[in-house]
C-alpha cells in the first residue's frame, strides 16, 4: 500500500492520484530497469539532481535521502548534466556523440527518461514550497536487458516503436490505434515509456481524453487553461514543439 504523505510538509493540498503518481515513480527510481540496475538507477537522479544544484536553478534539500554509492563515468555525467540543465542543446551531433562514448541508444533512452522525470518531480516540489524529495536506497536485482524487437528507425534520433499496424501487437497494446513521437519518444524502453505515460496521466489529462477538448482534469483550471501553461512554460523552455 502507497504511503500518502510524500508532500506532507506542503501547505498546498495536493490530489491524491497526483501524489500517488509521484511515490510510485521514485520507488521506481530504486527499482532496477531495463538496463540500469537500482544503484546506477539512483546515481542517474541523483546526478541530475546535483547537476541543477550546481547550475544555480535547484536548492540543495534538507534531506538528500540515501542516494547511491555507484560510480558513473566522467561522459555520463556530462550526458546526464546537459538533459538537467540545457536540454533545448540537444541536437544529433549531441546523440551521436553520446552513442560514440560507448552507451547504446536503449541506455541513452533509459537515462533520459530518468533524469527528466527526476527533474519534474523536483520542479513541482520547488513549486509547491517543499525541498526535493529524499532519494530512495536502491533495490537488488539485475536489469532485465531487453530490447523490443519491434523498434525500428523512424525519424527520431532513436529507434522507437511504430504506430499500428507496424508496431504489432505490442504497439496496438501500448498506444492502442495511434501516439504521436512526443509519446513514442521513449518506446525503446517500454518500461520508461510506461512510467511516462502514468505521469502525463495524472499531470496532464488521461490520453483517451485528448482530443476531447471539454474535459477538465484539473481543479480550478479549464482545458484551454491548462494548455495555454503548458504552451507558456514550453516557450520558456525552448521546446521545438
């Protein structure tokens, strides 16, 4: 059973769903992956974490948790330091530098999925005036290395999971009829493609629900509300979409 009481110290109410949303995700964090196990899985975020620290755009929390004793190299680092920090940089010549260090494109895609979800949990713990959330203690266990035989070279940097019917079975079961590359960016690693959609669903709105334009999922806001904050922080933020 899920302890609610990640966002205790808030003064802000925050939803339940929202909240379980987010323990789930850093139990995650601990657990191993699918190419990382639980303490390289943890260095990843806490990596993140104090690559934004350093940057000047993340305070230091009150309590760092346990964090991991796991090494990572020098190039890692600076991979996972530039997604924290300046990911609007991000171009090809980035990727396939980072691929010619010795990482394959699952790994990348599995750090990617990690530092940004580490950094959108800080970000909103920042925004309702509570210190980042203690780092979980990793858990044992091996990655389970397995890649989808369905991936294939689209036109994203890295191989991802075709819509139906080129994705198969898998695709119809992850997508259902269709995701846009914005979703499938990260369906290489369908275990970080899950984790992504379970956030987007309790942040955002539930997919089923997108092109129903009525659908309010958040107290307080409309829908066009919700998208003109998305748009606004988007434009900040340099995203190409």
């Amino acid at each position: 059973m899920i302890a609610m009481n990640l966002y205790e110290e808030s003064d802000f109410p925050v939803r339940a769903d929202l909240e379980a949303a987010h323990q789930t995700q850093f139990d995650r964090f601990s657990q191993p992956g699918t190419w990382g196990s639980g303490a390289q899985r943890v260095a990843v975020i806490a990596a993140a974490r104090q690559a934004c620290i350093d940057a000047g755009v993340l305070e230091a929390p009150d309590n760092p948790g346990v964090g991991s004793n796991e090494e990572l190299p020098k190039v890692v680092r600076d991979i996972i330091a530039k997604i924290a920090v300046s990911p609007k940089d991000i171009d090809l010549d980035f990727y396939n530098a980072a691929i010619g260090s010795g990482l394959s494109d699952a790994e990348y895609t599995e750090i990617v999925g990690l530092v940004s979800f580490i950094c959108n949990l800080d970000v909103f713990a920042r925004g309702i005036g509570v210190t980042p959330r203690p780092l979980p203690k990793p858990q044992p266990g091996e990655p389970s290395r397995t890649r989808p035989e369905e991936a294939v070279q689209e036109h994203a940097f890295v191989p991802t999971i075709p819509n139906p019917p080129e994705g198969g079975e898998r695709a119809k079961a992850m997508y259902g009829p269709f995701k846009p590359y914005i979703m499938r960016a990260m369906s290489l690693v369908p275990e970080e493609f899950a984790d992504h959609i379970a956030l987007e669903r309790a942040q955002y709105l539930p997919l089923e629900k997108i092109m129903d334009f009525d659908f309010d999922h958040h107290d307080g806001l409309t829908r066009p509300q919700a998208e003109v904050i998305a748009g606004r922080v988007s434009a900040l933020n340099d995203c190409f979409y």
